[in-house]
C-alpha cells in the first residue's frame, strides 16, 4: 500500500544506505551507497571518487534513490526518491561531508548501538588520489510502499 509522504521521508531519515540509480549510454544503472538525508534542505548527501557514475551524474543529472527498511518478506516499507544530482565544492562539500558524517554515526548509534568514530567505518571508499567528491540529490518528489502481515 502506498504510505504519505511524511511516512515516506521518515524512511528516508531513519536510514542511511540505499541505491541509487542513474543513466549512462541510454541505459539505467542501480548501485548502493551510502548516503545521509539533510531535512533542511531536502536533500540526500554523499560522496564518491571520479569513475562512471560521476560521469554519468555530470553528463544527466536526473537520478532516483530507493531506500528499505526490511523486517522480513510481509512486513516492509520503502521510499522512492526521483531527484537531481549537484556537485558540490568549496566550503560547501566540507560541510556536507561533515553532515554527511555526523549524521550517519547518529543513526548507527541510535539503530545498530555501534559507535564508529571514523567514516572508513561505514563506507568502504578509499580514495589513491583527490579527494572525494561530495554530491547532493535535490529531491523533487519522495513516494513510498508498505506491506504488513
């Protein structure tokens, strides 16, 4: 059935990894990330390194993020967020990595009691070269689906 979009955004907030997809050479790629959802400004944070999906982002900024929350096969929600890709710079990508950051140690302290003091603890990225790139998903519209037994 489907849930309102408070319901829907709530699913969004309380989570922090998801999938994200996009379109390169005409055709759609889904992958997971990472991500940490900034209520003030209605929009999905992360970061990655240069490669085909930040090429694909720059090249058509019209993306999707789909997040879970998954009890088992009869008792679930989900958000489905269609939105479009920013690349960040300057002060700005500083300070939303470090939202990005805080955020997401908040919500693995508050769901899995865990306290990671590090980002290489959540996200796998590393990075030889550069720095990450830090991107944001504005949203433009968030619908959702529940199933309960």
């Amino acid at each position: 059935m489907d849930i309102s979009v408070s319901e829907s955004t709530r699913v969004l907030r309380d989570n922090y990894s998801g999938h994200l997809a996009y379109i390169a050479d005409g055709k759609p790629y889904v992958i997971p990330i990472t991500y940490f959802f900034d209520a003030e400004d209605n929009s999905i944070i992360s970061y990655t390194a240069e490669g085909h999906k930040i090429d694909s982002m720059r090249e058509n900024d019209s993306v999707s993020v789909v997040v879970e929350q998954i009890q088992s096969m009869v008792n679930w929600e989900s958000a489905l967020i269609h939105g479009t890709f920013e690349e960040l710079e300057g002060i700005t990508a500083k300070q939303k990595l470090h939202l990005f950051t805080e955020g997401v140690k908040a919500i693995i302290r508050r769901k899995e009691h865990k306290n990671p003091e590090f980002i290489n603890e959540f996200s796998s990225k590393s990075y030889t070269r550069g720095n990450p790139i830090v991107y944001r998903i504005n949203i433009l519209e968030i619908t959702g689906k529940r199933r309960e037994a």
